[in-house]
C-alpha cells in the first residue's frame, strides 16, 4: 500500500437487488436498508458521516470519506445523493411580498421552480454569504453565497437574513 491508497475498511456496503444499502461488519454482521447521514450536510459534507439501521441506532460513524477505497466511497456517496435533495438557488425571479406566507418563483441548480416560504424563520443564516431556505412542503434550498446572485435575488434573500 502507498501513502495515496486508503486503507481497507474493517466494513463491506453493497446495493442488493431491491435497490437498498447493505452494510456488513468485520465480524459478518449484515445490516439491510442501512441509511447514511452526513452529521453536517452544508458545513462539511465529506466528514462525519453516520451509518445507522432503519431504527435509527448507529452502526459506523465514518469520520472522512476520503479516507475510503474509491468503490466503497462511490456507493456511499451516490446514496447520500439519492436521499439529499437540496438544489441550489442560483436566481430569485420574483417574491411575491414580503408578508408571509410568500410565493417565490427561483432557477436552481434543479432547474426553475415556486415555493412558498411560510414564515422569515425559515431562513437561516450558514455563514457570513451562504443561506438555507426551508419552504412550506420541508424542501430545503441553499444558496451557497450572496455575493453570486444578481442585485434583485440579492436582495431577496438578504432582507430574510
């Protein structure tokens, strides 16, 4: 092994043919329907990631995913993707007031799309330009940083925050 080859993990995942997760110890201990779960999804989406039962109890907490061999990091990444949904909003073409509940009519990194954003508590702050948006169905949107919108969107997001 060389300094670039991560070392191999004491655990084994593997899709089965229904399409779930299955995660299998060093000492033979299968687990189907494991279910990933970044500890911090914005903030730092590649440390700290949680393999638990479909109870909820934990099975492995993975620490850094580059620490991983590449298939078994392939596997675990494409199945955070498929259960995190959050586009990215790259414009806010229209509010509709600034009164909630407000209807807002935004191009995603999804492609375009309307919400209704309930109450301003919706929004949060992530850091000094970044901001998740949570509208009235749960779905969350990020907008990863002000300063890379247009005047209007800008503004939009900014008066919430």
């Amino acid at each position: 092994m060389n300094a670039t080859t991560p070392p191999d993990p004491d655990f084994q995942l593997w899709i089965d043919p229904f399409g779930r997760l299955v995660y299998r110890d060093a000492t033979g201990h299968e687990c189907v329907d494991a279910v990933p779960v970044r500890a911090y999804p914005i903030t730092d989406p590649t440390h700290w990631v949680i393999l638990g039962d479909a109870q909820g109890r934990e099975l492995r907490c993975i620490e850094d995913l580059h620490s991983l061999p590449g298939a078994l990091r392939d596997i675990l990444e494409d199945e955070l993707a498929r259960r995190e949904f959050v586009p990215q909003i790259r414009r806010v073409i229209l509010v509709s007031s600034y009164l909630e509940p407000a209807e807002w009519e935004v191009d995603t990194d999804r492609g375009h799309t309307r919400f209704v954003l309930k109450t301003e508590d919706d929004v949060r702050r992530l850091g000094p330009h970044s901001a998740l948006i949570q509208d009235s169905q749960g779905v969350r949107y990020l907008v990863p940083d002000t300063r890379h919108l247009d005047p209007y969107s800008r503004r939009a997001v900014d008066r919430y925050l």
